[in-house]
C-alpha cells in the first residue's frame, strides 16, 4: 500500500495517482463507520480541527464537521463574520493566532487562489483546502472519483463530461487534474467565454464546441453550477439562453450512455444548468456525492494526521 | 577630485566609440579621451583594464516612492540603488503622495536628490492633475521645474480625447507624454498573464490584448497629433509588432522594455510568487521572443526597470491582494549582458539602450562622454559573479523575483559628476 506523505492536501495536482487511489480506498473504507448505528471511532481523538471558511459553505463546511466527529476530533468553525478579519486582519496573523492555539489540522476555504500555499508557509499544522478561488477544491474531486468508481469500479476509460463555467470552477479543475491521473478522458463544454486558454493541456482534456458533442456517449455528466455573482454582465445574455445552450435535460441527456451518472457539486440552480426532472431523476447520483463528501473527508483528515489508527 | 581610467573598453555608442582607451575627467567632466593619456600630479588612477567604461547609465522609468511612501523606498536609498546598479540617472514616476504634478513636490525631488549624492533624478510629471485622468496638470511649469517627461504612469489616460490633447499640448511645450498602455476593461480583475498558467493556477488573467489595444491607440494618436510618444514597459509579442509597423510609417514612437520581460516568462508565477506579480504581468516564452527580437532590431528604444519597491508586507500576502511591481536598479545590468552573452544584441546595442537612447528620447544632456561633458561613467565588470540576496541589495525593499539567482556582471564603479560613489560590490 502506498504511503501519504503529504502535510497538507492543497490541490489533486500535487499527489500522485498512488496517492489519489489511497485516499479513495480509505474513504470506502471510511463508509462502513457511517454506517453504524453509534457513528463514531476513536481515530483521532485529542485532535483539533479549524474549520475556517473566508466564504459561505453549508455543505463542505458541515461534512467535514461532521467527518472530524466521526473520528471523534474536536472541532471549531470560524468565518469571517466571527473573525478578525472583518477588523482588518490578515490572514497569515489570523493563521498564526489560531496556531498558538495548537491546532492539528486547519481545514480553509478562501477566495484568493493558492492562499493554501501561503498559509502553509507561516504554520507548523496541516492545512486541508476546501476551495481557494478558481484553483481547486481537492475533497469534491475526490469525492466525485470515488462516487463514479462505485458506479463503474474503475475510473480508467471514462468518458466525463463536464459542461458548464470552467474559467471560474475550482471544482472542475480538480475534477480534471484527479481525472486524467486516474485515466479518465474528460470532455468540457461551455460557453467560450467561460472556457480558459489551453485548458486541454491540463491532461487528457478535450474541449468541446457544443454540449452536445461533450455528453455524446459520455459515461458520466458533470453540471457545474452556474454562478451568477461570478459571470457579470459579459460572460453570457442570460440564464433562459443558457439553459437553452449549456442546460441538462431529459432529452439531451439520452446522447449519453444509457444509464449514465448525472452529478453536480451543488448547490444547484434548478431550471438553469439541470432541469427538475434530470436532477431528481434516476441516473441523478447528486445525493450519493453528498453521502461520500464525508467519507472522503475523513480519509483526508485521517492520513494528513499520519494515517495511524489508535 | 581627478580621476583617471585607465585601459578600458570604452564604449560610447553616441560618438561612435568602442576602442581600449583612457578617459581622463576633471573637475566634474571629461576632459580627454584617448590612448596612453598622462594624469597630472594628483590624480587618482582607477585600473578599468577588463572592464567596460560607458557613459553613466540612465533609467528612465523608476519609482522613488518619495513623498509620501517612504516606507517602500526613498530618495537616498533609491538611488543609492541606482548607484549600485551602474545607473547614474533614473526619471522617477510621479504616482508618488502628492503627485508630481507641481513645481513644488518636483523640486523637493531634484534637491533632495543633489544632496544626497547618488545620482541625477530627473523627475517625470503627472499627465493628468493628480493623475486623476480628468485634466492636463501645468506641463509647463512641469517641465521648467526640472520635468524631463510626463505620464500617469500606474494607470493609463483612459479617455482618448484627452490623451490626444495631452500629446498635442505636451508637444507644443516641447515635452513627452510617456504612455502607461492598459485597457483597464479588458484587465478587470487579472492577476497575472492569460495564458495556461493562469488556467492552471485558478488565477485571473490579464490578456495581451489588453496591452495592445491601448498600444495602438497611443501610436494612433501621436500619428494623427504629429506627436511624440514613449510607450512604457513593452510586454508583448503584439505590441513590438505595432510599434515597428509604426517605426516603420514615420510614427515618432518609442519604446522601453524591463529586464524581467526579456528574461522571465508568467512560470515564474507557480507558487503564486508575489514577487513575480507585477503589471503589465510577465508573458509566455513567444513574447519574451519577441521582446529580444525588438532589442535587436531596434524596435525597443530602451531597456528600464520599472523599479517598484514594495514594503513585505505589501508583498507577503495572498497572491490577488499583493502590490503589483518588483524592484530591478541592482539587477538589471548583469540581465542585460546576459543578452550580450547570449548573443540576442551586442554590447554596443546594449549601451546604446541604457545611456544615449534614453538620453536623446528625454532631451537630457547625459549619456556621452565626449570632452566637456558631464562626467557621468560607469565602469562595468562584465566578469563579476555575484549571487542576488536581500542582504546585499541597497533598496529599501527586497521584492525581486531574482533573490538567489547568480549572475554575471555589474558595475565596478559608478562615477556621477567625476566623484565615485559606488565602488564594487562583495
């Protein structure tokens, strides 16, 4: 078995595929202690866990919440409007404040890409990235792979479309960079406006002209969310146009394989990139990512404490 | 105090002089160039054997930070600096607090600069009052107070008609409008150069046709004004080739590029290194082509640093919130002769670039070293080996992308004015 060497778990571009697969198998592994009745083991008790989220999140910031208890750390969440930040702190100071306080693991979200990097240049503990900008957001990359391996059992040969505002997606570029590593073929789609320069020379990307020609035969179909705060007043007319262009619906979605994966990280604009029927639907695994975010989660916070069991 | 140096390579590209000789300078200017000279009873003697001895060299694009921001960079350690660097002049910008845009913060400039003793500063004014972007400052006081220039220098004049009369009314006083080349729409939020870096670091970009598109309004508009313009810190392939294509049509353009343009590419970004953000943002390895093929062919008048000390902890931060700009005075010399070195534009090129060209493009009496002028020389070892730390650089902040490099090469003496005040660094 291969051995996690890493301190901290900034971006899927820094780990190996061995790696990858580690942190995947320990998160099926991870599922079996959800399931329980008395949901709890001891792995890292008198462990210490920041959750500290510069930007809003319900669902990542409660899975790992909720994944640190199962492993009966404890645990404090802090954002930014029961911070110092909003009394003009910086962040490194905000950082190595909270690291007096002996922390094990910090888990950040924030909006300046590669503020992970910096962080982990002024504490001594193990930073795990829940989303920095546009960069990554390495716990739904991995949990997106484990969810497509519970489906498929591999994660080579995938065809994975994701279609939606790749410029500005963190979730799809860990998406890419976990993918591709594991030997998946991911096929994007979205306006040109929301698709970055030479995002094909990420890995085994091909960029796409039109949705359709993304899901065509694809296996899976990732729908990003369409960020309205984010795309302005110049990245497309509209969410009615775009819908029409760059939205899943039950017809589009039979280009793809019969019983294709429908996923999307959430949350989602229903009627905008998805419609009602496709995410309720059948070949709808949204809920599924949900189930494995924590499991995931505890694999992360359970091999950057060292992978020791007690 | 006189001085003679002996058994140069003296290299003066405005005389047309590139011979081993002997420069003998008194009280304050050159008094006779040539072979074998003898110094009157006296005289200090500087060995130059092995070493390049070129007019002073001239920065025409630093920022001082002096008034108003004296924690990054001031007067005397800027051009202690410069002095370090093998400059003897620098044009500073003026997004200083105030702004240069009046006779009085120009003048606390200059005489803060006389006393100190490091180097000429010729200060640049404002285009705009208070660099406001709204209505021309008083280029004419500007200039008679000591002004060799004006821009806004940080931000482009974004209103077209008043860049046009700005370079109407500039020629008419007999000054020049430096051209900060941005389409600030196009920038929005970008952090770095558009470009697969920036895709893959999740970084905003700034595309080149940001720049270029403000290139060639200016190069448009000095056409339809008959007017001269300088176009500041030239970081694209596209923007050499407006340029030339302008040279070529009797345009009365010119223009500068930074060492870091000719010698990074946006890679040195990865790990969101603030000390490689700067604006325009370093561009991929086909500019930095480009850029080498404008030094050759002389499409790009001038190699300038942009000078922009930042204090650490305006450089220490997240990579979106950090100051754009990196220092360049003490590194940019050994990085020009590395494309002497590299055999990209000769070493006459490169003097030319750094001493006659801006000279000439500013009016300033400097940048020669025919008899009777100003004896403002720098003695360069083109041999010296030297490792780029934070410890052995003069300025005030150490925001340089080039901290731990070893390069080659680097003034053995600075002369201002026949007195040496920089001699060798460890």
């Amino acid at each position: 078995m291969a051995e996690f060497k890493h301190r901290d778990i900034i971006a899927l571009r820094d780990l190996t595929k061995e790696e990858i697969e580690l942190l995947i198998s320990t998160a099926e592994n991870m599922r079996e202690i959800n399931s329980r009745a008395i949901k709890k083991v001891p792995t890292l008790r008198g462990k210490t866990i920041i959750n500290l989220f510069y930007e809003a999140s319900t669902r990542t910031r409660t899975s790992f919440e909720i994944a640190a208890k199962r492993l009966s750390a404890d645990t404090v969440n802090i954002s930014p409007s029961t911070s110092s930040s909003t009394k003009g702190e910086t962040l490194a100071d905000t950082a190595l404040n909270l690291l007096a306080m002996k922390p094990d693991i910090i888990v950040m979200r924030h909006a300046v890409s590669g503020a992970h990097y910096f962080l982990a240049k002024k504490v001594s503990c193990s930073i795990i990235n829940a989303g920095d900008g546009a960069h990554e957001h390495p716990s739904q990359g991995l949990l997106d792979m484990l969810t497509m391996k519970d489906r498929f059992g591999r994660l080579d040969g995938l065809k994975v479309a994701i279609v939606g505002d790749i410029t500005h997606s963190r979730v799809a570029r860990s998406d890419i960079q976990g993918l591709t590593k594991m030997g998946s073929h991911v096929y994007l789609a979205g306006p040109p406006t929301m698709m970055p320069p030479c995002v094909e020379r990420l890995g085994n990307v091909t960029v796409c002209s039109t949705m359709k020609e993304a899901i065509q035969d694809a296996d899976v179909v990732m729908m990003l969310r369409i960020q309205q705060e984010r795309q302005g007043k110049t990245l497309m007319p509209n969410a009615r146009e775009y819908s029409r262009y760059f939205g899943l619906n039950p017809d589009n979605l039979k280009l793809a394989k019969p019983n294709a994966m429908v996923m999307h990280p959430g949350p989602i604009n229903r009627g905008v990139e998805m419609s009602s029927y496709v995410v309720d639907g059948s070949q709808s695994h949204i809920l599924k990512q949900v189930e494995n975010g924590v499991a995931v989660r505890m694999s992360m916070l359970y091999h950057v404490c060292g992978g020791e069991l007690e | 105090m006189n001085l003679l140096i002996k058994g140069g390579r003296v290299i003066d590209p405005s005389q047309g002089l590139d011979d081993t000789l002997d420069v003998l300078v008194e009280g304050g200017m050159v008094k006779e160039i040539g072979k074998g000279l003898q110094a009157p009873a006296g005289t200090e003697t500087i060995d130059a054997s092995g070493t390049y001895v070129t007019p002073g060299l001239i920065d025409m694009h630093v920022h001082l930070r002096d008034p108003g921001l004296e924690y990054k960079e001031d007067i005397i350690s800027g051009t202690r600096a410069a002095a370090a660097g093998g400059f003897t002049s620098v044009c500073c910008m003026p997004n200083t607090k105030p702004v240069i845009d009046n006779k009085a913060v120009a003048g606390y400039i200059i005489d803060k600069a006389k006393s100190a003793g490091f180097a000429n500063v010729f200060p640049i004014g404002a285009i705009t009052y208070g660099m406001n972007g709204e209505r021309l400052a008083e280029m004419g006081e500007l200039k008679e107070s000591g002004c060799v220039a004006v821009s806004d220098d940080g931000k482009p004049v974004v209103n077209s008609e008043l860049m046009r009369r700005a370079l109407e009314y500039a020629n008419g006083m007999g000054i020049l409008v430096i051209s900060h080349a941005e389409d600030l729409a196009l920038v929005g939020e970008g952090a770095m150069n558009e470009g697969f870096t920036s895709t893959e670091l999740g970084l905003k970009g700034i595309p080149r046709v940001a720049e270029e598109i403000a290139t060639a309004r200016d190069v448009m508009l000095a056409e339809y004004s008959n007017a001269p313009i300088h176009i500041a810190h030239v970081s694209t392939k596209g923007s050499v080739r407006i340029i030339r294509e302008a040279k070529a049509r009797g345009v009365k353009v010119t223009c500068e590029t930074a060492p870091h343009y000719f010698t990074l590419t946006d890679d040195a970004v990865r790990g969101y290194n603030t000390n490689a953000k700067m604006n325009p943002p370093l561009r991929e390895a086909a500019d930095v082509a480009a850029i080498k093929e404008g030094l050759r062919d002389g499409t790009i008048d001038c190699i300038a640093t942009d000078h922009a000390p930042h204090h650490l902890d305006e450089k220490d931060v997240e990579f979106n919130v950090a100051m754009n700009g990196i220092i360049g005075l003490e590194t940019s010399l050994p990085l020009s002769l590395k494309l002497v070195a590299d055999g990209i534009i000769t070493i006459n090129q490169m003097v030319e670039k750094m001493t006659v060209n801006p000279a000439k493009i500013l009016g300033i009496c400097r940048g020669g070293l025919k008899p009777g002028a100003t004896a403002d020389i720098t003695v360069i070892d083109p041999s010296k080996l030297w490792t780029v730390t934070e410890e052995n650089l003069a300025s005030k902040s150490k925001n340089s992308p080039f901290l731990g490099w070893k390069v080659q090469g680097a003034s053995a003496y600075t002369i201002l004015e026949g007195k040496v005040v920089f001699s060798g660094r460890q």
